[in-house]
C-alpha cells in the first residue's frame, strides 16, 4: 500500500496558498479521511523571491521549470492553479500525458477545453477533477455528477459571481447607482482594476458552460452562452422592482426542455419570496431543479484563497483516494451525441420595461396599443412624474419570447411620444 500521496502545485497565488493552507492545517483530518497523508512536493513558480515570506511546508519546494514536476515520477497530483488558458493548457496536457492526475480551479480554460481535456484523461487512465471551477466552495459539480446522478436535470438557477452579486446587493440596499459602487467595490479588493469578465456577465457564463455540460451531458463551451452583463442598470430599475416586490440579481439559466437546451446570463427580478433573493454580497448560490429531487440550493462563498482551495482540496482527496485503491482513470465521460439548442429570442418571460415619454394626455393610450398589437398584457404599471414634460413609466408585461419584446421595444422607440426605452430586464415567474 502507498505510504502517501505526492502533490505539486502550478502557481502559488491566492488559491494556491490556500490550498496549501488548508492542507497543512488539517492534515489529521486529511490523512484520516484518505488513510495516507498527501505530501506538498514541487511548487513551480516563475519567481520564488516573490514568496520568501510565505511558510511552506517542510517537504515542499519550489521550482522555476514546470518540466521539473512532469519528470519526476513519485508525484501522483498535479494541482494547476495559475489561471489563464494557454500556458495552463499545455501544463495540463502534458502532465496528462505524463501520467500525472490533474485538479484544477481553471473556469476559462475548462469553459474553452473542458471536454477534449476530459478524453485526454480518459484516454491516458488519469483523473481530472475541477469542483474549484464553479462557485469557489461550493460542492455543485460533484452533486451533478454524483449526489444528484440519479436525476434528469431540468434547470440551474445560478448567483456564480460575486462581485456582480456584491455590486447589485449593495446598490439594492444603500440605494447608490453603478458607477459608485463599482468604485467602491475596486477600493476593497473585490472587484478587479479592470472589472469587464465579471460586469458584463462572462464569468457567469464560462461557469454556467461547465455546469450546463455536466448536468446535460452535453459538450457545452462559453461562446454557447448567451450573454448580458449588469452594467446598464439604474438604480430607479431597483427601486421599481421593489414597489413591485422584486430583488435583481445577475443570473445563470440553463433548462433542458423538450425543445432543446438553453443557456443564458443575464440580470433578471426574482420574486422577493425566491431563496435566491437572500443571497447578498459576494455569496454565490446554485438552485436545481431535477425530476427526483425536485428543488435544491446550495450557497456558500464563490471564490477566496481557503474557501477555494477547500474545493481543490477535495478534489485531490477524491483522488488521492483512487490512487490508493488502484482505481484512477475510471470516471465516465460526461459528454454523450449532441442535444439541439434552443434560441434565446424564443425563450420566454415576464419582462419589466422602464421608458420616458412625454407627460401629456393619451401617452398611456399610444403605449398600450403597441403593446395590444404585439399581443403582449401589461400586468401593472407605474406612472411618476420626471418633470414638467415627461414621466417615467415602469411596466410589467405577461410573460412573451424574447423577440416580441425587441419588436415592442422597436415600435416604442418610434413611438413619437416616448422619449427613451431606458431599461428590459427579465422577470424570473414560476
Ligand atoms: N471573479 C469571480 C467572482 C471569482 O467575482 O465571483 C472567480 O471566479
């Protein structure tokens, strides 16, 4: 029997000192979990200077040539956590290639390759796990693959950022405007310099491309997502959704229906009463439906260096475990024959529409024709004053495909009474 289990890390960022963190303070309860202990070895870095004041473990050591760790035939792991898609991918490749299981935390990468490395994996008898990949610490890959296995999934609700969710909760509750509080998110750390992969929703959709291919079996990659970020949101847009009795939150939506499979970012009301609506700040959180279960949510935090390397964690003693029961390599490809798509401008929903028209007599009038003759019901509406010459109207309409909508928004924007279409966001109705 293997006296313990060899790890070495690609990147010794955030994630990856947490990882080591969490490794070294509980290694008991590691090494009673697993039965063996799991050994840090080679760490590569390209600077080792830059982490002097970090305190390694005494059986790790880091080395500046990656090609260091693939040759060295006692590690069993490798734990890639640099990020990035090009150099991460032929590390990757190549440790497959040498016989070395993988762990990593890459959502861009595996969001552009997941399934073609998950054959290499196959095809060279390795493991490849990547539960980091999506919402930091919560365990939602491994539910779909395995607690939840038994299920057809039908639909993923998922809070899978938390700066946008940080971003928007802070909005909704100080009643401040986007640009305000992005700043302030920046001048805390949580949102980055250049804030665009987590605004404008691709982030979300790289992990909604992972989740979607593992609970529908389908090779699904990022350009199969479709994609809105939350930079277009006006505080006035959260405060009609709470007359209305709405929370906003930045979504991923993937649903298999009979018609085919979609998947979608966007910002979208949900129903105050949802348990989405009490995820707040930085939290992210996963609601399933599946056709035994029925409903589930799991929350927790979404990225950080021990929450993080909690999920990396478990992935190597998931592994650590097949390398000592002698069963590595044996996972079943995810992906079976290709499922149809179906597109987002048929999907439908509720929508919330907030316009600036003249304030005069028969603007109601003129709206409500348009929307009578794209057979579409407004549900309610609220009317306030701007100024002296306009108001500003926030709709809720019955629920419609996407392009009724663009072809409501079309004729409103020649409507001569209406000013400006300011705002379309979804509302989520059961
Ligand atoms: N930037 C991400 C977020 C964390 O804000 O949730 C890493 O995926």
């Amino acid at each position: 029997m293997k006296q313990g289990v060899k790890i070495a890390l690609l990147g010794f960022g955030t994630v990856g000192q947490g990882t080591v963190e969490l490794l070294t303070k509980n290694l008991d309860v590691i090494q009673n979990r697993i039965s063996v202990p799991v050994i840090v070895d080679k760490i590569y870095v390209r600077n080792p200077d830059k982490y002097s004041h970090v305190a390694l473990p005494a059986t790790a050591a880091f080395v500046t040539d990656y090609k260091e760790i693939l040759q060295d035939s006692s590690i069993d792991i490798v734990v890639e956590v640099m990020g990035g898609t090009t150099f991460a991918r032929t590390c990757i490749e190549e440790a497959i290639i040498a016989g070395k299981h993988v762990v990593t935390a890459n959502k861009d990468l595996l969001a552009e390759a997941g399934p073609y490395l998950m054959e290499l994996a196959t095809k060279h008898h390795v493991d490849l796990r990547f539960e980091a990949s999506v919402a930091g610490a919560i365990p939602i890959i491994r539910a779909l693959y395995d607690s939840f296995g038994s299920n057809q999934i039908t639909e993923i609700m998922g809070i899978l950022n938390g700066t946008t969710n940080f971003i928007l909760s802070k909005m909704s509750e100080d009643g401040l405007g986007y640009e305000e509080v992005l700043k302030e998110a920046q001048d805390l750390g949580y949102a980055e310099a250049d804030p665009t992969s987590d605004v404008e929703g691709y982030d979300a959709a790289r992990k909604l491309a992972i989740l979607g291919s593992i609970a529908f079996n389908k090779r699904i990659f990022f350009e199969d997502v479709s994609c809105e970020g939350i930079t277009q949101i006006d505080a006035s847009d959260i405060q009609f959704g709470k007359e209305f009795g709405y929370t906003i939150k930045l979504l991923g939506i993937a649903r298999e229906t009979k018609k085919g499979l979609s998947l979608n970012v966007h910002p979208a009301f949900i129903a105050n009463t949802h348990p989405l609506a009490s995820v707040r700040g930085s939290f992210n959180a996963v609601f399933l439906r599946g056709n035994g279960f029925d409903e589930a949510m799991f929350y927790g935090r979404g990225a950080g260096s021990l929450p993080t390397g909690s999920s990396i964690v478990s992935d190597v003693m998931e592994v650590a475990r097949n390398v000592v029961q002698g069963k590595t390599g044996e996972m079943k490809q995810f992906y079976y024959p290709q499922k149809t798509m179906y597109s987002s401008s048929k999907i439908e929903s509720a929508y919330y529409i907030r316009m600036t028209v003249d304030n005069s007599t028969g603007v109601l009038a003129k709206v409500a024709t348009k929307l009578a003759e794209q057979r579409i019901s407004a549900h309610s509406v609220i009317q306030r004053k701007a100024d002296n010459d306009t108001a500003t109207l926030a709709i809720i309409t019955s629920k419609c495909p996407h392009a009724y909508i663009q072809n409501l928004i079309d004729s409103f924007n020649h409507l001569r009474v209406v000013r400006e279409v300011g705002s379309v966001i979804r509302i989520m109705v059961e």
